[in-house]
C-alpha cells in the first residue's frame, strides 16, 4: 500500500509538473520545414609535386581521421577501345586487381583483409582508375599493393576466363532489362562514329573474342605514368610521402602514350528507335539531346536547371508525370558532361497504354524549360538542394580524392569545388533559361524506347520525333 501511494504522489507531481510546463506548438505539417544555412566548403590546399618517372602528385593533408586515400588516374579509357574492341578498356582495368606475377586474386585479398584496406580498379570513357584506401599506418604495405597491381597484373588464364565468363553472362542478361536494352542502342544512335559511340562494357562479341594477350597489350601501351596523376588524400605530410612514392612507384616506367585523334563530331539529326518488347506493361524511354563538355562555363547554369527539370521529388518531370498525371513512378533528367561533349539526357519508365500522352507531356515541358524562366521559388529550392549536398560529398578522405580526381580528369581549376557553392548560388532565372535553350534542343533530339510495339507505336503520331526505326527485342537470355 505504501509503495502504490508513493507512485500515485508521483504522478500528481508530474501532472502538476506538466500543467506549469508550456504546451509545444504542434509543427505545422502542411509546410516544408525551412532549410537552414548551407556550411561553408573549404579543401585545405593542394600540394603539387612530380616523381622522376613523370608520374604527377597532387597531395591533400587530411588530419581529421588517420585514414589514407589514393586516387590514380591514367589516360586509359574507352575512348581508347579498338573498333573491333569495344570494351577492352573496362575489361583491361577490372583484371588488374584478380592476380600479379607475384601474387594470385586470393594472395591479394587475404593481403588487403590482413591491413583492413581497399583496392580497386576500373575505367570510364574519358580515363582509367586504381584507387586504394587504408589506416595511414597501413601506407607502407598498402603502397606494395598498389605498386605491385598497377604496373605487374598477370591476367592469369584461369582468372581472366572466370572473368570473362561473369562480364558475359552481365551483358546476356542485360537482354531482359529495357534500360540497359535502351542504352545500349542509344549510344550508337547519339554518338555515332564518336569515340563516346559504343558501350564501355562492350559486346557479347567483342568479349568472346578478346584475348588475356589483347588485355597485356593495352595494359602496357597506356598505363603509363607519363601522363598520369595520383591523387592522395589524407594523414599524411609531403615529407612522409614523396619518399614512400619513389620507392613504391619509381620503377613505373613509360612516357605518356599517344593522345586520342581529333574526334569526329558526332551526328546531329533527330531520330526515333522503337525496340519491341511484347506484352511489357510499361515502355522505357530513354531521350537525348547535344550537350557541351565538363568544362564548359554554363556547366553550373545547367546543374540548376536539370535539379529543376528532372533532379528529384520536387522536380517538374516528378510533379507533372507521377503527382498529377500518374503515367510514371519516376522520370529523371541529368546533364551528362564529358571530356570531349555532353548530353542531356531524360529516361525511365512510363505506363505503355499512356506512352504518347506520357511523351507529349514530357517534350512539353522541354519546351516550357527553354521558352519560360523558372518560378523564384523553384530557383531557390534547386540552388539549395545543390548547394547543401555538397559538404557531404567532401566529408570522408575518399570522397575528397574522387572529387579531385574529377577535376584532375576535366582539366578543372583547384578551386574548383571551393567556388562552386558560391557559383550555384548565383545562377540567375536568365542562366538557367539560357543553359536550357542550350542543352535542350529537341530538334537534334534522339530517342530510344523499349516498349510493346503494337501498342506504343500507334501513340506516337503527331509527335515531333524524328524518322522512325522499328527493332525486334534482343534474344532472350536464356538464347544465343
């Protein structure tokens, strides 16, 4: 008894407590919460140093963790591929990590598990990577990694088939999946003879017939430190550094390899490819038109203009197509830059019996994009939600080296990221009305869709697409 008053003493106090206490206001949850300031961006400086070999450094020290990130980027990328070839940059860079001439795929693994380190390898269009990360305590041993992937890869016969057999089989089912049906034939279609005019992956062909030997070759051709630069981001000083790289690293050898060849342009006229997928409940789209390269001055106009086109959940194609029409679960919009063009580029997956209404709507508000400047409001929002991401890509020692590494590849000023905030913030409604009119010229447009033919195709008249072009589906992924 004496126990049951105390606890009813109690909870009179705290109903008394609670009754002198000021009532919270309830949130007002028909209105967006007001963004707060966006946090200042600031990279500590750059410090620029060249090996004997030719091999180019740029060191950022990063103290807040004891972690050291390494970004290599080499001149080995798919613009490179053979025209028989397409995809033997990619194929080249993922077999570096899977064995040395000292070293099996395992003996690596076991390495890199023993030091709690990353290591790993690829290619895009414009450029080749090795990237590492680890504890600086782990450099020493993680530098002997690096340097024994990069310039000793083996592409030992038993691997390279297993590899080999798992890109294969990637691209056999990539046969069922209409957005990578749809990209595949759009980059023929868009770039044409351009060196950007193939898959990076390459082709079912293409990875039957190439050899460990084709692999070696290009391998030794063009990865090469002449040319390259190594981006290092972490707890670590120049003076703790530099020595490391010239043991790990001096023996790299080669001078830069041969630049690419003027680029042909690419075609320009508008075109229209309808891949059949019968009985598919929904079409693909998938739309492009001539961009500009990463380094053009407009690149922060457009950044804002396609957060505002297609960047997210507030966007017009978001708003328009899924909120108030209901053809989509979502549409995006992006500009694509590259070292040498761009493209802007509009895809995903509307319902099939809505396809026509869903692009009719679509190109309109292409339209509306160049013709009409953006509501303040919408400026704002886009401005911010850029603006306000940026910190965190720059928060870990990894994301900085990435992002540097970028502006290694597209020749970017070091104060590139710094400056940038403060660019995106002053994109006017004139900018993002002119990077539209730039970008979005759908008299050049190119458009892939993978969709029940029978039912889509009868939706597209009056349209203001290109020629026409009826494909059968790829074969099947359980075919040849």
């Amino acid at each position: 008894m004496r126990r049951t008053g105390l606890a009813a003493v109690l909870l009179l106090a705290g109903a008394c407590a609670t009754a002198r206490a000021p009532l919270l206001a309830e949130p007002d949850r028909a209105r967006v919460p007001p963004l707060g300031p966006p946090p200042a961006l600031r990279l500590p400086p750059q410090v620029r140093f060249q090996l004997e070999n030719g091999l180019k450094v740029r060191l950022v020290e990063y103290h807040r963790l004891p972690i050291v990130a390494l970004q290599l980027l080499v001149d080995a990328g798919g613009v490179h591929d053979p025209e028989a070839r397409p995809g033997l940059a990619s194929f080249t860079a993922g077999m570096m990590t899977e064995g040395t001439r000292g070293r099996s795929a395992t003996q690596i693994s076991d390495a890199l598990g023993a030091i709690g380190a990353h290591l790993g390898s690829g290619a895009g269009f414009d450029g080749a990577q090795l990237s590492a990360q680890a504890l600086s305590t782990h450099l020493d041993p993680l530098l002997e990694l690096f340097a024994d992937v990069l310039q000793r890869p083996a592409f030992p016969p038993e691997d390279f088939a297993r590899v080999k057999d798992q890109r294969l089989v990637a691209l056999v089912q990539q046969r069922d999946q209409p957005g990578a049906i749809a990209g595949r034939a759009f980059a023929p279609l868009f770039w044409g003879s351009h060196p950007y005019g193939h898959a990076l992956s390459g082709t079912e062909e293409s990875l039957r017939a190439v050899t460990r030997e084709e692999l070696a070759a290009f391998h030794a051709a063009r990865w090469r430190p002449g040319g390259a630069e190594l981006i290092v981001v972490g707890d670590v000083t120049r003076a703790e550094l530099e020595p490391r790289l010239r043991k790990a690293l001096g023996g790299w050898t080669g001078a830069a390899p041969a630049p690419l060849a003027a680029a042909p342009p690419r075609q320009a006229a508008a075109r229209t490819v309808a891949i059949d997928k019968k009985g598919a409940p929904q079409a693909y789209l998938l739309l492009g038109m001539p961009g500009f390269p990463r380094s053009d001055p407009d690149h922060a106009a457009a950044q804002v203009a396609f957060e505002i086109l297609g960047g997210g959940t507030a966007s017009r194609l978001f708003r328009l197509l899924r909120e108030e029409k209901g053809y989509t679960y979502g549409i995006s919009a992006r500009p694509e830059s590259r070292r040498l063009g761009g493209a802007a580029v509009v895809g995903g997956s509307v319902k099939a019996d809505q396809a026509g209404e869903a692009l009719a709507a679509l190109l309109g508000e292409l339209s509306r994009m160049r013709d009409q400047p953006p509501s303040e409001e919408e400026l704002a929002g886009a401005r911010q939600g850029i603006v306000l991401s940026l910190p965190g890509d720059f928060a870990t020692a990894g994301g900085i080296a990435g992002h540097l590494a970028e502006a290694a590849l597209y020749g970017l000023p070091d104060d590139h990221y710094t400056r940038l905030a403060g660019q995106i913030a002053a994109v006017s409604a004139a900018d993002v009305q002119r990077a539209a009119g730039r970008w979005l010229d759908t008299g050049k447009l190119t458009a892939v869709l993978v969709c029940d033919t029978a039912q889509v195709v009868p939706q597209l008249g009056g349209l203001p697409l290109g020629p026409l072009e009826l494909r059968p589906a790829p074969a099947a992924a359980g075919g040849r």
